[in-house]
C-alpha cells in the first residue's frame, strides 16, 4: 500500500484493533495508538521529505475509483478515492502528522476515564484530518471534511468541561450549518461539470459564468469562515476551546481550523480566482477585523485557556488576510502562518493544560509567580507566547511578517488596522504570561506544584525545535511551498488582468468538450 | 334519462361533501364509519357517471372501466366495514366507549 | 377463462414479474395453514423467512425479467420494482426480527400476526407495480387493512387499539379521498391506466383532473405522512406495537414513494409525468414545509418514540423534495434512484432505531431521553448501534443516511431547485439537534437513578441490530453497492 | 320521466345523507344510509346500470348495514343514555370551522371541475340497448384485463377475516361486553 492510503487507513486500523482490547487494558490501548500515530508521524514526515518543491503538481496521487453518481442527462461522475499533495496542502500534513504521537503523549496527564473511546476517537479523528488534507476528489473532501465534526464532538462532549454539552452541540451545529450549504455547493459544482476531480474543477471552475462562480465560491467560503473561525462566525469557538480536555484543544487550534483556512486556499481561491478577487476586500477586512476583534477579546479574559482561545481569533485573521491579498508574500505568509498557528498555540494549550491538571483552575488570578516553583514550565510558556506575538528568530514572526508585507502591498490601509493587532497581541499574551508566572507568589496551593516530568518536556521538545527552526530557517519549509504558491499567484494575476479588461469569463481553459463521462 | 354528466357529478361532490364533514363533525365511531361509507358511494357514482359520461362519448360501446372499479369498491367498502367495526369492538372492550371524544390517549 | 386467455396471461415473464406477488400470497396462506394444522406450530416462523426468501430470490430474478406491463396491463414490472420489493421485504424483515417474543398476552397471535405481515407486504408490492389506479387502490387497501389491524394488534391495552382505530379512521378518510380523486381523474381521461394517461398532454391540465389528481396525491401525502396530513403519525407510531411502527415507519413509506414516481412517469415506458408540472413549486414548498414541521415537532419531544415519528415525518420531507425536482430533473431516473437509496439506507437506519426500542422496551417500559442516560456504560455495543443509526438518520458521512441525502439534493439542485435545497439542508442542522441529544444523554450523562431496568438478551433482536448497523455503515462506505445495481 | 326519477332521486340521496350526519341515534343513522343507497340504487338504474344497482343493494343493504346494525345492537349503542349529543354547538367552534373548510374546498372544487365539463355537441347518442354493464361483458373483463386486482382482492379478504378474528376474539376471560352496558 502507498504511503498516502496508509496515512488515512492506518489511523482507522489502529482504532479498529483499539476497539477489540478489553475495557480494562489501558496500557495497551495508549501503547496500540501512540504507536499507531507515531507510524503515521514518520509516514507522514517522510512523505513531506520527499516531497518536490519545485513542481506545481499534485505528487503521491493515489487514484483508486469508488462510485458513481448520476448527474444529469444519464451521464454519470465517477467520484474515486483520490489523495495526493502539493505546495498547498504539504506543510499542512506535515503539521498532522507531527501532532498526532504529541497529543496523545499529552492524555496521559488528563484522559483516566474511558481511555478506550478516547483514544479510538483521536485515532478516527487523526484519519479524518489528514484524509481532509489529502483529498484531491471535491466528494471525498467533504466526506473526510463531515466526518471530522464527530470524533471532536465526542471529546468535548464525554471528556470536557462543565458546560461542554452546550459547547459540543453549539460547535456541532454551527459547522455543520456551514458544512451542509457547502454540501450544495459541492453539488451544484459537481453538476455544472460533470467532474469531481480538484484538479479538473480547479481548471475548469473559472469557465463558469461568474454569478454562479460568485454563489458557489461564497457556499464554500460560508463552511470555510466558519471554520476558522473568521469574525462575525467565531462565537463557537472560545466556548469549545474553554470546555475541551487539552488534548482536544490542541488538535482544534492545532489542525482543524486549519481546515477552514486551507479550504480558502484550495478551493475558494484556487478555484474561483475571479470570485475570490471580488470578495477579497471582503475577506481582508474580515481578516483585520478579526485580529483587532480577537485581540480585544482576548484582552477581557480572565481565563487563560479562553484567552489563547480568542488569540486564536486573532491569529487565524492574519492568515486570512494574508491569503486574500493574493501577493507571493502574504500567500506565503498565511500558509506558514497557519503551521506556526498550530505550533505555537498548540504548544500553549499543552502548557495550559498542564497547569490545569495540577492545580485545577485556569483563573488567572489564582495564580502569579509560579515561575519560581514551576521554572521549566515558565520557560517553555515564555518561549511559546514569544513565538505567538511574532519575536524575531521565532516562527511566528517570519509568518506575519510575510503576511503584513503581503497585505501592503495589495491593500495598505486594511494591512495598517492590522499592524495594530501586533502591539495589541503582544499586550495581552505578555500581560497574561506576568499574571501567571511572575510576580509574588501569593497562593499557597501555588508552592506545592511539582515542575514538568520528563514526558511533558519530552512531548515539547519536537514543537520547540520547529519553531526555531522556522524562524531561523523559514527556507526549508516555504520552499516546498514555493512553486504552487508562484504558479497560484500567477493565475491571480491573469485573472486579474482579465477582470480588468472586462471579459470576466474564460480566463485559464474553456469548458471540457470531452466532460470526465464513465 | 338525459340529465346533462355534470348534474350527476354535482350529487356525488355532494354527498362526498356531506360525508367528509360527517366524518369530522360526528364523535359516535360507527357514524363516522357509515360516513365514509357515504364518501366511498359518492365516489362510485362517480365512477359510474364517468362511465357513463364516455359510454356516450363513444358512441354507445360501454365503458367497463367505471363499473368494474365500482365493484371493487364495493368490495372494498365491506371490507373496511368488517374491520373498522372490529376495531370498535376492540375499542368498547378497553373502554367501554365508542365516542371519539373518550380516545385521546395519544396526545403530545 | 379459456387456455388461451390464461396463456396469454401467465407467461414465464409475467410469472418472474410477479413471483414475488406470488410468493408473498402463497407464503401468507401457508403460514395461516400451520396455525390451523396440528403439529406445525412450530414452521410458523421458518415459514415466514422461506416466503421472505422466496419473494427475495423472486425479485433479484426479476432484476433479469424484461421490462413492461403485465396482466394486460395492470401491473408494471421494471428493475426499479424488484428494488422496492427488495426493500419492502427487508422493512418486513428487520420489523418481524424485532418483534421476536415482543408481544407477551398476544403471542397466541402470533401467526395471525405474520400472515397479516406478509399479506401487507403483498400490497406494498402491489402498490409500487400498478399500472393503474385500480390496481393501486386494491395494493393500498391489501397494505392497510392488515396494518389497521397490526396496529391496534395489542388489543388488550387501550393506546394499541387507540392507534389502530386512529390509523383505520384516517387511512379510510384517505382512501375514500383517493377513490373520488381518481373517479374525476378517470372522468378527465376516459382511462384508469396510468401509462394511457402519461401520453394525454393537456387533458391532465383540464380542471378535472388536475381536482382528481390533487385529491389522489392528497391521499398519498396520508400514507407518506406529509404536512398537512402528518398529524396522525406521532399518535400512531406512539400507539402501535413498536416492531410494527419500523414497519410503517420504512415499508408504508417506500411504497408511497414508489407510487408517486409511477405518477412522476419514472416506472412508465413513456418516462413523461401524469402530474402537470405545474405542481412542482408547491410539491416543493410543501417537502420543505414538512421538514420544518417534522423537525420542530421532534424537537421538543421526550419521549424516543414519538421523536422518531416526528423524525419520519423529516424524512419523508427530504424523500418529497426529490418528487418535487422530477419535473425539471435532467436525470431522467435521478428521483428514483435518490429515493430508492434513501429508502434502502433508511429502511436500515429507522429500522435499526425502531427496532432497538422495541427491544429496550420489552422490558422497562416506555423509553424516554432521561431513560436512555448512561446507555454507553451499561450496554456499550447497543449504544453504538444507536449513535450510529442516530448520526446516519442526521446525514452525517460515512453512514447510508449522507449518500441518501446527498442524492435527493442532487435532484433538487438538477431542478433549479437551488434555494429548497439550501432551506432543506438547513433544516437537518434541526434535526441534528434532536438526534446529538440521543447521543447526549447515552454518552454524555451519567445514569439516572430511576431508569435501571436491565435489556433482557433477545438473539434475534441482537443480531437484527448489528446487521441493520453494519449495513448502515457499509452504505456509507460502499454506496457502489446498491448504486451500480440501480444504474 | 327518467330524468324526473333522477332529480327526485338525488334529492333523497341528499337529505338521507344529511340525515346520517344529523342523526342523534346510530339506527336512525342506519336507516337514513340505507335510504341514500336505495335512491343511489335507483339512479344507477336509470343511468344504465343494471348489475351496479343490484349489488348496490345487494351488499351495501343486504350485508354491511346489517353488519353495523349487528354491532349497533351488540354493544348496545341504541340506548338513550349512550346518544351522542347532536345540537347547534357542535357547528360551533374550531372544530367545525376546519370540518366546514374542508368539506366546503373540497365541494367547491370538484363542482368547478364538474361545471367545466363540456357536454358533448350535438345529439347525444343513445345509451347501449342492455345497459352499459351487462353481466357478460363485465365478467370476461374482471377474468381477464382487471384478473390481477380481483386475485389481490382475494388474498385481501383472507386478510380481513384474519384480522376480524384477531381484533374481535374474545379474551380468555368472560366478554366483557355486558359490563358497559349495564353499569350506565
């Protein structure tokens, strides 16, 4: 079997052999996944090694048929089970990928009861996500993309919170409205021609005329922004965020609002440029509009998991911003922006959710100068807020570097409301850090917390190379990104060129004569 | 007889008129059930003056399609009788009521 | 009747077309046969899964049989047919399954039971094969005599007969709807055949007919139980013995269904609907106006039972949608393969749903939300099967119930029908609602202390739960399976 | 002369059947039913339909109305203290606003559709000399081209005993049948 088949089925192995143990043997279910996704962990890396920057194409492409439906005139769309990766989806696997063994060396401290189900949940989860990432057939996406509302819906609801039913019903309803308006959008695109392929629709999709363009491209972008989540649609997200076990915390900030801003990229910009040019005014200040929101936000929040939730907000309107401005440097910056996203804010929920598991409280307030007992755990906290409000030589920066460059370039005055967010989101996180770790150590229960174990640090360790990695090295990562990037902002620009001239229809390939019939 | 087809089917909307709102207003189960008795007979006249209404159209070579639908009917009719008077019976054993108004068990 | 007549009747072809007809009758007669001759009680069951099979064997050989009517013109046979009676068989199936020792004071019933199972069965096939309204009205009447009767089969507890006279009262009110409806139709077209009538262009539109066809699709809407007529079901699905709910619940409905695409013209030789295209905006609003009405009503309710019925009601909305995209589908058999998927998947999921209630309730009792808390800690392998069938009657992917939705808003995104389609999937964000709240409590909430009744181990129930799970999945998976065979 | 029988006919179908729906006493009922069929008979005989109105009276009055008195007097319906309350009232309220709505649409709309029948122009021929349902020609049709349903109806019937039998059968107790009856 292939690697790529292997990234989206081993997930699903290890939690079908998981299922099988008996209820008692903790040890083998933990050991039976973290072995599982340390596989996928190594599969998933190499596949990124081995990946070529240089070349626009999908690569690995695994293409088996799976079904047919009919779609009008008698004719029908196969829809096969097609994977394969390209500059735009690379990194994100990448990221998947490393996260999977680091999440599940993080239950350790917080998941006792029903090991069982959690760990089949975050292998099932684990398959979904990459399978999103991999999906090259528009049907497979979305299937894949549905089927990650469950696992996540089972965590927060079983392992969460106090108030996690309300949080786990409103996190599953409000994506899944955006969900199912994309599902007609999905099949309205299918229908109008004839193909299921991404990378046929991305070359046919602009021969559409361009009010259809414009609704599809705003039924995908619905289920998109709302997945980020993007503004006026973020309320969800600081309520699931506050509720979920740490675990399920980082996999949300980590990979699956990601989703949402790689599903811009890979179908609402990719294949709707036109559309996507019209609407990125829109998008940006919605993006900037975000940052400054979240920042704000973030800023009103007593708890701190609740805080890194609505930085989250903040974070994600950059990488929004950056992928609208449709610049070589702000895609660039919002494809790295969104890995740094999942590194630096999954390495503070970790943190977060540590603490918590030691002093049951998140209220920041109850704590203050716990760098004196905890050194390790300041140390680490400091390194990954510094890496979130952008330090220099940290990753965060090189991202929203690019992206504010990016921004200015195509739109200064919205880029300019967003520098803001900058100053703002280094007061806040740092005002946060002071609160809890400098400071006097006023609250005895504080004096008794034991600094992180081995398996904490250890769990750590690989994000915090990454992030320096990128920030001293940003090359090796955006050169495998490079060529789809070059070749995306090129089609932009031909659109561009096109809208401008006024003949908005065909601009890369007329329709198929010969549509993709079985 | 030369009574023009839409007379006839003027009686049977009729009768179905009179029997649907029987059926509605009545509470006593078995007048319910005479008057969807009185629906299916509007029906057959129904049947019976379309049969009639294309016998003549065509020149006097008779429509079977009416009357043998009507028969059915009729059987059917029977039929529906048995079995609604049998769940009447079923109904009085458990309640010692035939009234519409005494069965609301069910309700939201 | 002469040799010749019968020759020319009975044909090898007809007799393929019509096995499973056949099959079914001769089944039920053998069935009451055993309960009468001393000695065979015990074939009684043996007896129904051999008609089941036989009726089974004779539809996939159908698949082969050629297509066209039969009996001179009252019976339609296609492979579309031998698909609804796979499904009706399969819905007698899983209902039969589940309520093995269901009934305790009437179990010296239970043969008059089966008999009365598979004679109904007969008329559900009947019902999907007419070729004209006659032969639909007998099909209608053999399904819902006998479901009168199973309905109110409990007859020593007053909600059951309550039910069965509810049901009886309405679906006679229907019939008696749809008998005038097609007297003023055959008054409009001098015919009762429904492949004469598809050729008749603008005789369907005079006032006449359209009366009688709006009073007959009036009459289907009570058996599909579709806004405005759906007020019936959450009393009947509540009163009825819950084995014979699953049945209403999947089989009444399929049949339903396929009559109306005999009169949207997708069972006729001339593919052109009998009904004036007029109707399809209102068919179309009315689809939605019934997942709205079945998904609030279902909202608010307690009781599993009656969510499900008002669950039905949902479904049976979305089912309609795809009716109302027949007009303008460019897929000239789009409708019934969307439907024919859903109502497979569906027969599976509401079947599974139903019929794990049945079995919960054998012995604690009505089961409410409250009663199913802690479900996952007490019986783990039934709450699978319940979340399953729960997030596959939501739509959600990889189960059955995603690939039937997204093919029936295919049709309506065929048919231009772009903003139902939108209402439409929004609606199932509602229906979420209710169907995570199962989820909810059975994974989510610690066990009550009130409801601990224990699931007595029912064989035939356990293995009826698990195959209608894994097939739900499977369909997920594999929509290929049942796709290629409709394609 | 036919036509006279026909309008005078139709006027006793009418009345009858307001008298069904208007009845305070079930056998009072019965006996206005049977007065609809009988002048339904009639009609049908008059239109040329010879074998219709024999089974009109046939089965409708011979068997199903006997079969509902049967009940009538079983469960002993027809005692004044069981009469359901029949007055002004129960035209009253929402209740009979739905009733009349709906019976009234679907009044209005099938007159609609029958006044837009065209009668046919000219003269109109003559009815067949026998009848339109003669025995012969109704029997080879029921044999042949509508044989499917008949068979159906068969099985239907069987069916219906069947469930006649499971609804009706006494308990294992003694009926208790007699209590309602006598203890109002």
């Amino acid at each position: 079997m292939d690697s790529l088949t292997l990234l989206v089925f081993l997930p699903l192995l290890g939690a079908l052999v998981v299922a099988f143990t008996p209820r008692e043997a903790v040890a083998l279910q933990r050991g039976i996944t973290l072995a599982t996704l340390l596989a996928v962990c190594f599969i998933g890396l190499q596949v990124c090694l081995d990946f070529d920057g240089s070349s626009a194409a999908y690569q690995h492409v695994v293409d088996i048929p799976w079904f047919a439906l009919p779609s009008g005139g008698g004719s029908s769309v196969p829809v096969h089970f097609r994977l394969g990766i390209d500059g735009l989806s690379v990194l994100m696997i990448g990221l998947t990928a490393l996260l999977g063994p680091i999440v599940m060396l993080s239950t350790w401290g917080h998941i006792t009861t029903r090991v069982k189900e959690f760990m089949v949940w975050l292998l099932i989860m684990q398959s979904g996500m990459l399978g999103v990432f991999l999906a090259l057939d528009l049907v497979l996406f979305y299937v894949f993309w549905e089927i990650t509302l469950v696992p996540l819906y089972f965590m927060l609801g079983i392992w969460g919170g106090e108030r996690r039913l309300y949080a786990t019903i409103k996190f599953f309803l409000y994506t899944l409205a955006g969900s199912l308006v994309m599902m007609v959008g999905v099949i309205l695109l299918i229908y109008q021609l004839k193909t299921a392929d991404v990378a046929k629709l991305t070359e046919y999709a602009s021969s559409l005329d361009s009010t259809r363009q414009t609704w599809i491209f705003w039924a995908f972008a619905l289920a998109f922004l709302i997945k980020v989540p993007a503004m006026p649609f973020h309320t969800w997200l600081p309520d699931a965020h506050t509720e979920a076990p740490t675990s399920g915390s980082v996999i949300l900030a980590g990979v699956l609002l990601k989703m949402g801003t790689y599903g811009l990229l890979r179908f609402c910009i990719a294949m709707f440029p036109a559309a996507a040019i019209q609407a990125a005014p829109i998008m940006m200040v919605l993006g900037a509009a975000g940052i400054v929101y979240g920042a704000f936000l973030a800023m009103a929040q007593f708890d701190v998991k609740r805080l890194v939730a609505c930085s989250s907000v903040s974070h994600l309107g950059y990488v929004l911003m950056g992928l609208f401005a449709f610049t070589q440097a702000g895609l660039r910056g919002g494809v790295l922006q969104m890995v740094n996203h999942g590194l630096s804010t999954g390495l503070l929920f970790l943190l977060i959710g540590m603490i918590y598991e030691r002093r049951h409280t998140r209220m920041l307030d109850q704590y203050g100068g716990i760098a004196s007992v905890m050194p390790l755990f300041a140390l680490f906290f400091t390194l990954a807020v510094l890496s979130s409000v952008g330090l220099p030589g940290l990753n965060g920066f090189v991202g929203e570097y690019l992206i504010l460059l990016g921004s200015f370039q195509s739109q200064p005055w919205i880029a300019g409301v967003a520098v803001t967010g900058v100053i703002f989101g280094a007061i806040y996180l740092l005002m946060a850090t002071r609160k809890l770790l400098y400071g006097p150590l006023v609250h005895a229960e504080n004096k008794r917390l034991s600094d992180l174990n081995l398996r904490e640090v250890g769990l750590m360790v690989p994000i915090v190379v990454l992030c320096f990695w990128i920030g001293f090295a940003p090359n090796t990562f955006l050169s495998r990104t490079d060529a789809s990037i070059d070749a995306l902002v090129k089609r932009m620009q031909e659109t561009r060129v096109a809208l401008a001239a006024g003949a908005h229809a065909p601009s890369t390939a007329a329709l198929p004569t010969e549509p993709d019939r079985r | 007889m030369s009574v023009p087809p839409s007379h006839i089917f003027l009686l049977a909307a009729l009768l179905f008129a009179i029997g649907a709102a029987g059926f509605f207003l009545r509470r006593n189960v078995i007048v319910v059930l005479m008057c969807i008795e009185l629906m299916l007979n509007a029906a057959n006249l129904t049947f019976l003056a379309a049969s009639r209404m294309h016998t003549l159209a065509h020149g006097a070579r008779p429509d079977l399609q009416g009357p043998i639908f009507a028969i059915f009917v009729i059987v059917i009719a029977a039929v529906e009788a048995a079995v609604g008077l049998a769940l009447v019976i079923a109904l009085y054993r458990n309640k010692q009521t035939v009234s519409l108004d005494d069965v609301a068990d069910l309700k939201d | 009747m002469s040799p010749q007549l019968l020759q020319q009747l009975f044909t090898a072809d007809a007799l393929w077309a019509l096995a499973p007809l056949i099959a079914l009758c001769l089944g039920a007669m053998l069935v009451l046969l055993s309960d009468i001759l001393p000695g065979t009680a015990g074939l009684r069951r043996p007896l129904f899964l051999l008609t089941i099979a036989a009726a089974a064997y004779g539809a996939v050989h159908g698949f082969g049989a050629p297509e066209g009517t039969y009996m001179m013109g009252s019976f339609h046979h296609s492979h579309a047919l031998s698909a609804w009676t796979v499904i009706f068989l399969l819905s007698g199936l899983i209902a039969f399954e589940f309520g093995q020792r269901y009934y305790k004071e009437e179990a010296r019933f239970l043969a008059e039971h089966d008999v009365l199972m598979l004679t109904s069965l007969a008329g559900m096939v009947m019902m999907a094969g007419a070729a004209d309204l006659l032969a639909f009205f007998i099909g209608l009447e053999t399904l819902s005599v006998p479901l009168y009767t199973l309905a109110g089969f409990r007859r020593a507890r007053s909600d059951s007969v309550e039910a069965g006279l509810k049901y009886f009262m309405l679906g006679a009110f229907a019939a008696a709807m749809f008998l005038y409806g097609a007297a003023l139709v055959y008054a409009a077209t001098g015919t009762i055949s429904i492949e004469d009538m598809s050729g008749m262009g603008s005789t369907l539109t005079e006032p006449l007919a359209l009366a009688g066809f709006a009073l007959i699709v009036g009459s289907l809407f009570f058996k599909i139980s579709v806004f405005p007529f759906h007020l019936w079901v959450p009393d009947v699905y509540q009163g009825a013995p819950t084995p014979v709910t699953a049945f209403m619940a999947t089989g009444t409905k399929a049949a339903g269904f396929a009559f109306l695409l005999t009169l949207m013209g997708q069972n006729l030789a001339s593919g052109k609907p009998v009904l004036p295209e007029s109707a399809a905006w209102i068919v179309g609003w009315i689809a939605v106006i019934t997942m709205a009405a079945g998904n609030l009503g279902a909202l608010v309710q307690t009781d599993l039972k009656r969510m499900l019925a008002y669950s039905g009601v949902a479904h049976a909305g979305t089912m309609l949608l795809a009716i109302a995209a027949g007009w303008h589908d460019t897929e000239p058999h789009g409708a019934q393969t969307a439907l024919l998927f859903y109502m497979a998947a569906y027969v599976f999921t509401a079947g599974g749903a139903f019929g794990l209630l049945a079995w919960m309730e054998s012995e604690g009792g009505e089961v409410t939300i409250e009663s199913l808390k802690g479900l996952s800690a007490r019986r783990p392998m039934l709450a699978a099967a319940m979340a399953v069938f729960m997030l596959s009657l939501g739509g959600i992917p990889p189960l059955g119930g995603f690939w039937g939705k997204y093919l029936v808003f295919s049709c309506a995104v065929r048919a231009d029908m772009i903003p139902l389609a939108v209402i439409g999937v929004l609606m199932s964000v509602i229906a979420l609602g209710y169907y995570l709240k199962v989820i909810v409590a059975m994974y989510m909430q610690p066990q009550t202390q009130s409801h601990s009744a224990g699931i007595s181990p029912r064989l035939a129930a356990a293995v009826a739960t698990g195959v209608c799970a894994l097939v739900v999945v499977a369909l997920g998976m594999l929509p290929s399976w049942v796709l290629e065979r409709l394609g | 002369m036919a036509n006279l029988i026909f309008y005078l006919m139709a006027a006793l179908a009418v009345v009858a059947a307001l008298g069904v729906v208007a009845a305070r006493n079930p056998i009072m009922s019965i006996l206005a039913l049977l007065g609809s069929f009988f002048a339904l008979a009639a009609i049908y005989l008059v239109s040329g339909f010879q074998t219709l109105a024999a089974l009109q009276i046939l089965v409708y009055a011979g068997a199903i109305l006997v079969l509902f008195l049967f009940v009538i007097m079983l469960l002993n319906l027809a005692n004044e203290t069981k009469l359901e309350r029949i007055d002004l009232a129960m035209f009253h309220g929402r209740k009979a606003v739905w009733t009349f709505l709906i019976a009234g649409a679907l009044l209005g709309i099938s007159a609609f559709a029958a006044l837009a029948i065209v009668p046919a122009a000219g003269d109109a021929p003559a009815l067949p000399e026998r009848g339109i349902d003669e025995l012969q020609p109704l029997a080879d049709a029921m044999f042949s081209r509508y044989l499917l349903p008949f068979e159906l109806v068969s099985v239907l019937l069987l069916a219906t005993a069947v469930a006649v039998l499971v609804l009706a059968k006494r308990n294992r107790g003694p009926l208790n049948l007699d209590q309602g009856g006598e203890s109002t």
